[in-house]
C-alpha cells in the first residue's frame, strides 16, 4: 500500500466517525416542566359571625347591627370565623357608636353627647391584632347612622341606634386560622354635665356592622 492509499483511507476513516462522533456529544432533551397553578384571585364575602348582643336590623340601612360588649378575655367578644385561606386575611367592618335618642331631651337642648369608644382585635389566645377607635356627637336625630326596627318606640323602633361611622380595616396574621374576636375595651361619654367613663366587662362599648373577610382560598386538599 502506498503512501497516497493510505493517506485515502486515513481520510474516509475520519469522514465516517465525525458524525458519529458529534451525535454521541448531543444532549439528551428537557422534560417538559408542567406549569405552575396561578394562585385562586381573592374573594370578599360577608364574614359569620356568633354575635352575644344582638341590637337588631337597620330601618334604612337592613344591616345588621352587633354590639361589642367590654371583657378581659377574647372569648367574651364577637367571633369573626375565618374560612380555610392562603395567606392574610382583610378583615373590615364599620364601627359606630351607640346612642339612646330621647325626644325630651332634643326639645329642651340638653342632648347633646360625645362619644369616644375603643375596641380591639384579637386572636382566640388573647393576641391583640390591633385596635379601632371611633368618635362622634349627637346633637338632633339627623346625627344618628341608622334607626334599629323592632322596639316599643313610634313606629317599631328602638331608642338604641348607632351613631357615626368610621370604617376600620385590618390585617389578620395568617396563623389566625379559625376565628378572632371583636372585644370592647372602654367608653367615654361627655355631656353638658360632666363625663363618665365605662370599662366593667359586659357592658356596651360601641356596635359593628357590615363585617367583610377578603382572603384567598386555599387549594383543595388532595385525597
């Protein structure tokens, strides 16, 4: 064999297992990742509540209306059950203060009253969450939110009505997996006389209406 023979053979040699070489480099192919579940979108629903004092139903309004009575413990107060959810839970409500209407006392100009109530968030282990404060006067039944229906007064109504209205919005941790609750911690009220000041358990702090959760639902549990 000359020395151009295999020069020749050399050469097909190498064509021949380039290929095959290069194919052997090749990287096997990528599993197809599946794709990751988007989040559910929140939701905002009216809140349960187990509420120890019931005022009633709004005449204008159809709210309902719960009073938040004063105590030391967190099962003393109004439960909030939270459904099962990722992440923080929104919890808002309207606070009010709560005023009983005397006509008498509008027609002789001694009825003016000014409220200041305070109240707290708590978890079922006594976990204060944060506070709420409201404030507001009365001077004639214009001043008052809402007339509560089913009372003794002209027309069905209660002398007991909710006064004011500030609009309270907070974030419960997430560990706050069953319930929270809503717990009175003391009352200022001033009048053209003077001022007392009220903090003895079960007494009626201020009143809560329109309680709204906004959450996102947990996923389903897998069986």
């Amino acid at each position: 064999m000359t020395r151009a023979d295999l020069a020749v053979m050399l050469i097909v040699v190498a064509v021949i297992a380039s290929p095959l070489t290069a194919q052997s480099k090749r990287s096997p192919p990528r599993k197809a990742t599946p794709a990751r579940q988007a989040p559910a979108p929140p939701t905002r629903v009216q809140a349960e509540l187990q509420c120890p004092a019931e005022l009633g139903l709004g005449v204008r309004t159809k709210r309902r209306f719960c009073d938040v009575l004063s105590g030391r413990d967190a099962k003393d107060g109004i439960f909030v059950t939270i459904p099962p959810h990722r992440g923080p839970v929104t919890l808002s409500f309207e606070l009010h203060n709560r005023h009983t209407y005397s006509e008498d006392l509008v027609k002789t100009k001694q009825a003016f009253r000014q409220y200041t109530g305070t109240i707290g968030v708590l978890t079922m282990d006594n976990t204060l969450v944060d506070r709420a404060i409201v404030q507001s006067e009365f001077r004639t039944e214009q001043d008052l939110f809402d007339r509560i229906s089913g009372g003794a007064g002209p027309g069905g109504i209660k002398a007991v009505a909710p006064l004011g209205g500030e609009l309270i919005v907070m974030e419960l941790p997430e560990d706050a997996v069953d319930q929270v609750s809503i717990l009175g911690e003391k009352l200022t009220v001033v009048r053209p006389d003077g001022t007392d000041n009220f903090s003895a358990p079960g007494r009626p702090i201020a009143t809560i209406s329109n309680v709204m959760l906004e959450y996102r639902p947990a996923p389903p549990r897998k069986p």
